[in-house]
C-alpha cells in the first residue's frame, strides 16, 4: 500500500481516510495509482502531476496538464482485480466482476436485462449462465461509463449480441440500441475477456469510423521495487 501511496495526490491521500473498508480503501488507492502510471506511459508527465476532474454522474478525466494527446481513462475494480483503459481522443469505459460473487442470476438478469439477453441466457446449460450473465453485465456496465452517464440508463434499453467461439469467450457482434438512447451503435467497438479463472473484463469504445486495436498491459511492472 506505501508504494502506491506515494502517487496519490493530497486530496486523493484525504478522500482515501473517509474509507471505512479496507479493501474498499486499497482499491481505491491502487486504481488512482494505476491510472497515473498508465497515463504516464503515452506522454511525458510525471504520474504525480495528473490533476482529474468528475462530471455530474461521477466519470473521471484529465483536468490538467493540458497535452498534445487527448487521453481518455476509465477505472473498475472489484475483488481481486483493480484495471484501467486508456483511449486516445475516444470516450471509452471499463468494467470489471468477480465471477464468484453471490447473486441471484436469474433474477437480476430477468430485472435489467433486454429480454433476448434473458432468454440467450436461460438457453443455455445451468453451468454456463454464471459467466454468460457477466459478460452481458460487464459489457452493459462499460457502455454506460464510456458514456459518462452512470447508471441513469435503463438496462434493457440496449441488447448485446454474443457470437460463440469453441473454447474461449464470445466474440462481441455488436450492440443494439432503442432509438431513445440517441445513439449510433455502429460507432462503438467492444472488448471482452477472462482475466485468470474469476474475473470478466469489458471494455466499451467510442470509436465512429476509426480502426481500434485493444492491448492489455500489466502495469505492476511499472511499480517501483
């Protein structure tokens, strides 16, 4: 925890003491911590320098200093796992879930999903559904952050297309999005993958008519020893 400490600014230092949960705490200091370095890999700034800002619904960006590169960041962490994407001149968005967590599935999805991920998701043999649900989740979660909207937008609203492939995750063919949400759904690309055996991991770009190539990175070798 000192070593990533020493990145946090003064005020994320004091916003790490209104933490009452320790786990909640060290993911909120490792995911401030890990976007500095990330962001420091693509131009010359010092991590320490990076000052962000929040809009009204809570997604973060870059205030200052000003760069050549407009950079674009979202954070996620859940158990276990603590990630960052980074985009450049593109609104992007990242989730993260703990495969193991306890939910009532069916119940959930039955609530917030559109109603041909439900169904996707009961055709399928019992002990597929678990990770079935979170990736439609993680995938869902993304879109909204890379939106910057929260989760002011309802669930089933918008559908994901899921294509099986032998022996990995799905590959994503798209999204399908009531004309109420105003938007384009040919203008985004997405990333989905398993990260070890207990974490799904998506990621949502606003890429329009830009080519987008996805790269993970792990930026614990960029911590000082």
């Amino acid at each position: 925890m000192l070593r990533l400490e020493g990145f946090l600014s003064e005020q994320e230092l004091d916003r790490r003491k209104e933490f009452t949960d320790e786990a909640a705490e060290f993911a909120f200091v490792a995911g401030r911590a890990l976007v500095r370095l990330a962001l420091s890999t693509y131009v010359s700034v010092s991590p320490h320098e990076w000052v962000f800002t929040e809009n009204s619904k809570g997604k973060p960006a870059i205030a200052l200093p000003l760069t050549t590169v407009d950079l674009k960041f979202n954070i996620s962490h859940t158990s276990g796992l603590v990630g960052c994407a980074v985009a450049s001149g593109l609104d992007v968005g990242l989730d993260i879930e703990c495969l193991t967590r306890k939910l009532n599935l069916e119940r959930l999805a039955r609530r917030f999903f559109a109603e041909k991920e439900f169904e996707s998701l009961l055709n399928l043999p019992a002990n597929e559904r678990r990770e079935r649900f979170f990736m439609y989740w993680t995938l869902k979660e993304s879109y909204m952050k890379a939106r910057g909207v929260g989760m002011a937008m309802k669930l089933s609203k918008f559908a994901f297309v899921l294509k099986d492939v032998v022996g990995d995750v799905p590959e994503v063919n798209g999204v399908e999005l009531d004309p109420s949400l105003g938007d384009n759904p040919s203008d985004w690309h997405f990333f989905l993958t398993k990260h070890g055996c207990d974490h799904m991991v998506a990621s949502s770009v606003r890429t329009a008519d830009k080519e987008v190539e996805f790269l993970v990175r792990d930026f614990t070798t960029l911590l000082p020893s």
